[in-house]
C-alpha cells in the first residue's frame, strides 16, 4: 500500500479541507499508522479495507478508511479519534 500511488474520494477530499490535514499528514499516516485489523476487511474482494490510525502524538488524531485494490489505493474517509 505503502508504494502505491492513491486518490482521494470527494468525502476524503472534504474531511482534509474542513479538518486542515496535508498531504505530509496523510503521507506520515500511511508511513507510521496503525492498521486496525478489527475494524479492517483486508479479504473482501475484489479489494481490501484497511482501517489505518494516526500515531497518538498527532495534535488532532485521526484514522482513515482505505480501500487497496491491486493497481491503486483510495482514501474512502477519515474519522476523528
């Protein structure tokens, strides 16, 4: 997941504009974040959901919804923790 290029949906899109998280954010999420696997689907097909949260020390902690497919990731959306 980590060496994929990703796309954002409108949702995500959204939720980092409206809770001011950059692209170095979302770029260390994927880097250092936790996968839950409890709230993760990493066998649906034809692609996984993987639920990723941000390190603790973040100054807003936050976790994504990311759905990894073969060619490419999508950020579906972001929750607040």
């Amino acid at each position: 997941m980590r060496t994929k290029g990703y796309t954002l949906s409108q949702e995500a899109k959204t939720y980092m504009s409206q809770n001011a998280i950059d692209t170095t954010q979302l770029r260390i999420l994927f880097e250092e974040g936790e996968v839950i696997f409890s709230k993760s689907d990493p066998r649906k097909e034809p692609c996984g959901i993987f639920y990723i949260e941000s390190q603790n020390d973040e100054v807003k902690p936050f976790a994504a919804i990311v759905e990894n497919c073969e060619e490419k990731v999508t950020v579906k959306n972001f929750e607040s923790l």
